[in-house]
C-alpha cells in the first residue's frame, strides 16, 4: 500500500542519516490520500517524524487541498521575474499554521533591470540579494530557502537579512520593475 511504501521510504532515509527522527518531510502530493495520511499518523506516533510540509509548484498553490491535510509548511521554487514578484505582491500568509517557505532562483534579468541595480546599490546590495530581503520582509512571512552550500551563497544570503531595507523601498520595488 502507499502507506507502507512511505513509512518503508522514511525508515530508509532515517537509516542513511543515522538519525531517530526528521523535524520535516516535506511530500510531493496531488490530493489527500486516506492511506498517506494513515502512514503519517503511524509515522508521528512512532516519533519518526514531527512536522509534514508539502510540495507546491508555485507559492499558494495548494491552499485548498492543505484545509484538508495535516502539513504544517509548504516549500515551492520562485523564479525571481518582474511578473513573479509582481504576483507575490498581494499575496497573504497562507495560515497561521503553515510556514511557506521559497527557495527563490534567480536569473540575469535583475542585473539588467536599472530601477532595481539603483535601489540595490542604495543599500551596498546586488539586486538579487535585494529581491531576497524582499521576499525575507514580505506580509505573506515567507521564509527563503538558499540553494548551495557555497560560502558565497551563504555571505550573500547573510547579508541580505542583515539588511534593513526602508518599506518605502520595499513597498515600491514591485512597481519599479
């Protein structure tokens, strides 16, 4: 059953990191599964896993099916475009109890973009680690996931949440891509 599979998956993945326990596991699903959330239930009870999130391919996307699952954290990918960050600036906190969190992906456009390089350099930033303390300072309390283990990856991420950007500017940055 699917619910075997999944407790057998996370028993597998438990073994490999030599460890009791995951904080998160995080699932790839379409529609609530009454043997998924089964397994889950099994898996909390064992003390295998304390949290559920599940997968979105763009931010929001699964807000109806999660009235009906037992996640508490969403994670998607955000292709930083003009048009990305322009959708996410209505957007609002999925709930009280579910953590979205981005792992954004930048491009080549905002080294192009004028109005953002000006705005960046304002605060000593690239204009991707100012898209970063954007998303981080956003009503909707997303919390970025960086990619990469690189020490620079690390600094530029360290950097863009130590830095405090005015809200004029941060409120404005969408309409001046």
């Amino acid at each position: 059953t699917k619910a075997d599979e999944l407790v057998e998956r996370v028993e597998k993945i438990l073994e490999l990191m030599d460890t009791d326990y995951l904080d998160l596991l995080i699932l790839d699903l379409e529609g609530p599964h009454e043997e998924i959330i089964a397994a889950i239930e099994q898996l909390r009870a064992q003390e295998k896993v304390v949290e559920i999130g599940v997968l979105e391919g763009r931010p929001g996307e699964k807000r109806e099916f999660l009235k009906d699952f037992p996640a508490s954290a969403t994670l998607s990918t955000l292709k930083f475009t003009p048009a990305a960050v322009k959708s996410l600036t209505l957007a609002e906190a999925a709930s009280e109890e579910t953590t979205q969190m981005i792992i954004p992906v930048s491009g080549d456009w905002e080294n192009e973009n004028e109005s953002l390089k000006r705005t960046a350099e304002k605060y000593n930033l690239r204009p991707k680690e100012l898209l970063f303390s954007w998303l981080l300072h956003h009503r909707a309390h997303y919390h970025p996931v960086i990619k990469g283990d690189s020490e620079a990856v690390i600094d530029s991420a360290y950097k863009a949440f130590h830095t405090t950007v005015i809200d004029e500017d941060l409120e404005k940055l969408p309409e001046r891509l």
